[in-house]
C-alpha cells in the first residue's frame, strides 16, 4: 500500500569507534611492529581497517572489512620487492661516477615511483572496493585501467604545463572516472564537481588565507570537504540520492585545534584518540538524502580481486583513496 | 542452551531477518523468526565460519562460506565467552585481545611500557652493538670502497696543495703507525683548523691547522689521533650506528606522527653526539699509544691540544658540553696528561721527523 508519496527523509551515518578502544588495538599492533621489526605491519593494517568499518554504523548496521593479513603482505612484498629493485638501480647509476649515467638512473627512479601511481590507485580501488560490504553487500570498483592510466598522464602533464593550475580539473575527472566505475550491489554513484568550481576554491581558499593570516582556512577546509563529499550522488533504481556533509567552520577549528593540542602535549600518545575523533568528524556529519531502500540492494557479481600491492603502495606515499 | 539474537543476510540481497543462533561445538544453528524471507534454519559448519576478528562493544559480526558471504550480526556481549567454551571454535576469538579490552586504561598503560621498555633494549643495547660488530667484521677491501666512494664525493670541494701533501706523507712514512691500510695523506689550503680521517686510509689535513703547528711531535700526535679513528673503523662504527638507530626509530615511532618523530629525532642527535664525543676520546688514547710505540714525545699530544684551545677558546662554553661531537678541550687535556702521568716516559728525539716537519713549514 503505497498510498503515502515517497518523501524526502535523511539517513544519517555514526562512527561508535572509541579512543580507548582503538588505543588498544593502536598499541598493541605498535608493539608486534616493533618487535617484528615492522613485518607485522600487514596484519595491523588490516585490524585498524577492520575495527574503523565495523565502528561505523548506518542505519542500524555496520560495514565489514574483509581484507586478510596474508593478502596484504603479499601486495607489501611485492612494493618492497620493487623499491629494493629501484634502489639498487639508482645506487648503480650513481656509484658509475658518470654524470649522464647518474641523470638517467635518477630520472628513472623518480619516472618510475610516479608512473607507477596510477596502477596502484586502479588496485587499490578495486582491492578496496571488493574488501569492504555492509549488509552482506559488497562494493565494487570496474574501472578500466588503460583508461585511469590515460587519464592520469595527461592530467599529470597538463598539471606541469600549467604550473599546477589544471591539478583542479585533473582531480576532478580522477574523483568522476573512479565514483562513475563504482557500484554498491546494483546502487551506482557519480561524482558531479566541476573542475572550476574547486579551482576557484582553492584560489579564494589560499588567497583569504594568506590576507586573514590563517583565519579563513577553517573555511577553506570546509569548502573543500563539503566539495569532495557532497558531490557525490548514489542512484538506486534511478532514483537519485544526495550527499550531505553539515559542517561549520566552527566544528573544522574544533576538530584540528583539539587533535593538535592532544598531539602536542602528550607527544603524541594521543594518537589513537586523534583517529577516533577525526573519523567521527567526518563519518557523523555524513548523511544521505533521498528515497533510500536498505532491503532492495542486489549483491553484484564477484570480483575477487585479492591483489593489495596497490594499496599497499599508496600507503608508503601516505595516500588513502577513501 | 543459550540463545542469541542476531541479525542475518544472505549476501544476495541487502534484505535481512531478525534471527537467533545457538552454538554447537560443531556448528552454529541460525533459526530465522516467523517474517522472514528466509529459509526457516540454516547451518553453519564452523571450518567455514570466518570472525570479523576486531573487538568493538555490543558488536560481534560473522560472515560465513564463499562469496557472496552469509552474514550475521549480533549485539550481546556474551556471544564471546559462548565461543571460548568450544575449544574447536578457538580461531574465531582472540584470547589475548579478550584479556586486552577487559582492563581497557590499564592494558593499554600495559602496553606502552612494554613498547617503551622493548624499544629502549633495542635501542641502547642491541642495535649499536650489533652495527658495531658489523663495522668490527665488515671485509676491509668493502671498507676501502666505501671510504674511496666518500673522499672522491667531497674531493672537487677540497684544494689539496700537492706538494705539501707529498711532504706530509713522508712524514708519516717516518712513524710507523700500525695502519690497517696503505694511508694517503692530504694538504688542504683552507684557513680552517681542521684535520679528518675517512675509512680505508685518507687523511686530510687543513693549513689553518697545519701551520699553527709548531713542533713535530704535535703533528705526530695528530696523525696519531686521525690514524686510530681509521684503525678503529670509527666511521664506519659511527654510520652503521647512526644509520641502524634512526632506521629502528623512525620504524617505531614514523608511524605515530609527526611531532613525535620531531622530538625523538632530536633525541637521537643528542645520543650521536656522545657516541661521537666517545669515539673522539678513544682516538685521542690510541693517538697517545701510537706515539709511545715510536717513541715520539707524548707531550706532543698536549700541545696539540693547547694550538687546538687557543682557537676555539671563544666559542667554548661549558653549556656546550652535551651538543658537541667533540669533548671540551679541557677536558681532553686533563684525561691525557693523567695518562702521560701513568707512564714511563722513554721518548728519543726524532731527527728525520724534524727535518721533515721544518720542510713541511717552510712551504
């Protein structure tokens, strides 16, 4: 009986992780790290993966990390296999004592790191993707890797060309190719941000900035949060579901303020609570609009993509994709 | 038997069903309530069941099978001791993270003095002996590689005057320094009162210091001191030292944050500083034995020491003491004159040595 007309309702996501909680975890993954002189690091991303979407909560049910400790370490096996490689490469370019032999090594070296980032991101989406369900449903990344690969060099030049004015447009397309190739069972997204719109951002962002000595980034921030999350759209049998990310500045001088002040005075034994409260940030001013139906998401077919070597190489520049 | 309430997906669709499990030893049976679009019961084997592995409050979650997963959730807290009581189930909890989040603050302060305890053992103890060994063992032909790799890196930057460079090496030829390798001395015209080993064998000399010499048993005192920093591979020693400790910390603590690794940085500076100042004292007493070996004047030592305070007497402050690679020069004096006191004083003059070192001067 659908005599009531579908209204607009908001559904609201919750982050229940806890510092002294994940301060547990935090610790306990430092020691085994430590003692395992860092081997162990696989294993331990993998549990503050875990832990992070399991605390997450949306209506009334949690996300699931299944990613497994040996995946990971074999992707991490394979980077360490490959930055070995390119040391050695670039130490034998060097210790030659000819100059041109050295240029070569040397732009190789830093060629190669940079051309390689846009495979790792093509596999760190797909590993992701196909690691991470909520309701038993399971994401889902098809880009095309030729496609990413394409896409990335030429934003890359272009960005260089323009002194790092197009890296605007560039990331824009990055965030439309990878959300348009993403789908949640048979819910799909898109990213709908346009390349001038952030550009004009970050120019207003930097220039208020520098003339409000600092005060105007907390506004800065905002905009560009608000910008990264609320053009993100999900489509559910057509239907189409808005993003929503209500924050003031206010809550981004709180949240930066607050994690500096806890870093710096315990000289950073904080740093567990400081994770806690920044994904609370994020995920509990996260909500979605529309005519969401929980019950009628279908699971998409497999993609077993147990290759984490991507993501494990972003991880060594420090780059998360989500 | 103890019944649990959870909620069930088929990982077909996101639809779900309220449910209750009941735990065998072999199995888990998921009974779904009366509105469900499920089967009434299904069994799951437990070599199947796979845990979420991550301790949360009031949230246990299992998948089961192969893709697409069956999945359940379920929010009572004693779902967990149920588990432990079939010791065939014992992959699908954790003892230790059960014991960990039971104590919570104290676990956790637990925790950090282990870390803090583990970290400074390997710190202070295993990790700069074991660089040391390797540096004591390390096959000297690698070490004569290395120390060439290094003087031919800064050797363009350096104005070696060759004739004074050729004298100062018939100068050493004359003591007999008991040097692992074949030494190559340098003359380098620079104001600067200086002089420096580097492994495999180079020794550079600066005029500055060179011509504010006014004995030769100063300058044998010199070489001497440069000479044990090579025989004692105190380079190597220093950077396998340096190089092993940073890498160990920056593995402990990069990961924690930035101001962290500020603050531990400088800490580590602070600790090669003495380490340096260590080094600079043992080759001050190999110098003094290389002397009495060749019977040179070991008061050479002394005056050495004298050229090297009259020029740094401004920039010696006491509260200098902690932050510099060197010992303050008193203090060398003081440690080197109570060991001339010790010995028998049998020193020969040296006649070739003087008339070596008056032609060095005169250049």
């Amino acid at each position: 009986m659908d005599l009531i007309p579908e209204k607009t309702t908001s559904h609201k996501f919750s982050f229940l992780g806890k510092g002294s909680e994940y301060a547990i975890i935090f610790f306990k993954n430092l020691l085994l790290n430590i003692v395992s002189l860092g081997l162990y690091y696989p294993w331990a991303k993998v549990e503050k993966l875990k832990y992070f979407y399991q605390a997450t909560e949306f209506k009334g049910n949690r996300f699931t990390f299944h990613g497994t400790g040996n995946e990971v370490f074999k992707g991490f096996i394979k980077v360490y296999v490959l930055f070995v490689a390119l040391y050695l490469f670039l130490l034998y370019g060097a210790s030659s004592g000819n100059g041109t032999i050295t240029a070569v090594a040397l732009l190789f070296f830093y060629g190669s790191i940079i051309l390689i980032i846009p495979l790792a991101i093509h596999g760190s989406a797909r590993y992701r993707s196909s690691r991470s369900s909520w309701r038993g449903i399971h994401f889902k990344y098809f880009g095309n890797r030729k496609e990413l690969y394409k896409l990335c060099v030429i934003g890359f030049l272009l960005t260089i060309l323009t002194f790092g004015i197009y890296s605007s447009w560039f990331k824009v397309d990055l965030k439309k190719y990878i959300t348009k190739h993403l789908k949640f069972g048979n819910i799909t997204f898109s990213f709908k941000g346009d390349g001038f719109d952030l550009f004009i951002i970050h120019f207003k962002g930097i220039f208020l900035t520098y003339i409000t000595l600092g005060i105007y980034s907390f506004w800065y921030m905002r905009e560009l949060y608000q910008f990264n999350i609320q053009n993100i759209e999900l489509f559910q049998d057509e239907k189409r579901i808005k993003t929503k990310f209500n924050i003031a500045a206010g809550d981004v001088f709180e949240l930066v303020v607050i994690n500096a002040l806890l870093i710096v005075f315990t000289l950073g034994l904080a740093s567990p609570w400081v994770a806690t409260r920044t994904l609370g940030f994020f995920i509990n001013n996260l909500e979605l609009e529309g005519a969401f139906n929980e019950d009628e998401i279908q699971q998409a077919e497999l993609d077993n993509y147990n290759d984490a070597a991507g993501d494990d190489y972003l991880d060594f520049f420090d780059l998360d994709l989500l | 038997m103890r019944t649990f309430i959870v909620t069930y997906f088929d990982g077909k669709s996101s639809k779900s069903s309220e449910a209750t499990l009941v735990v065998f030893p072999q199995y888990w049976k998921i009974s779904m309530d009366n509105t469900s679009p499920f089967s009434n019961s299904i069994r799951w084997d437990v070599t199947n069941i796979k845990s979420s592995k991550v301790y949360t409050k009031n949230i246990k979650s299992f998948s089961y099978g192969e893709y697409p997963f069956q999945y359940i959730e379920c929010e009572d807290d004693l779902l967990i001791p149920e588990i432990e009581k079939h010791p065939e189930q014992k992959k699908l909890h954790s003892k230790v993270d059960t014991f960990l989040h039971q104590f919570k603050l104290k676990s956790i302060a637990l925790l950090m003095l282990l870390i803090v305890g583990f970290s400074a053992g390997m710190y202070f103890y295993v990790i700069p002996n074991v660089a040391e060994k390797f540096a004591q063992n390390v096959n000297s032909k690698y070490v004569k590689n290395f120390g060439d790799f290094v003087f031919n890196t800064i050797k363009p930057e350096l104005e070696i005057n060759e004739e004074r460079s050729k004298i100062l090496q018939e100068f050493a030829n004359q003591l007999d320094l008991k040097a692992e390798y074949p030494l190559d001395l340098y003359v380098v015209d620079e104001d600067a009162i200086n002089a420096f080993a580097i492994s495999g064998g180079k020794i550079v000399v600066y005029s500055g210091l060179l011509d504010k010499l006014t004995e030769a048993n100063q300058l044998a005192a010199l070489l001497g001191h440069e000479v044990s920093h090579i025989n004692k591979r105190h380079v190597l020693k220093n950077v396998s030292r340096d190089l092993s400790g940073y890498i160990f910390l920056s593995v402990v603590f990069g990961d924690i944050n930035g101001v962290t690794s500020v603050f531990i940085e400088n800490a580590h500076l602070f600790k090669r500083m003495s380490y340096s100042r260590d080094l600079e004292q043992e080759a001050d007493q190999g110098g003094l034995e290389l002397l009495y070996a060749n019977k040179v004047n070991p008061e050479g030592m002394i005056a050495l020491f004298q050229v090297l305070k009259e020029e740094t007497e401004s920039e010696d402050f006491e509260s200098l003491k902690y932050i510099s690679s060197h010992p303050l020069i008193n203090e060398r004096i003081t440690y080197t004159k109570e060991q001339i006191k010790e010995k028998a004083n049998t020193f020969i003059e040296n006649k070739k040595l003087n008339t070596v070192f008056a032609e060095l001067q005169k250049k």
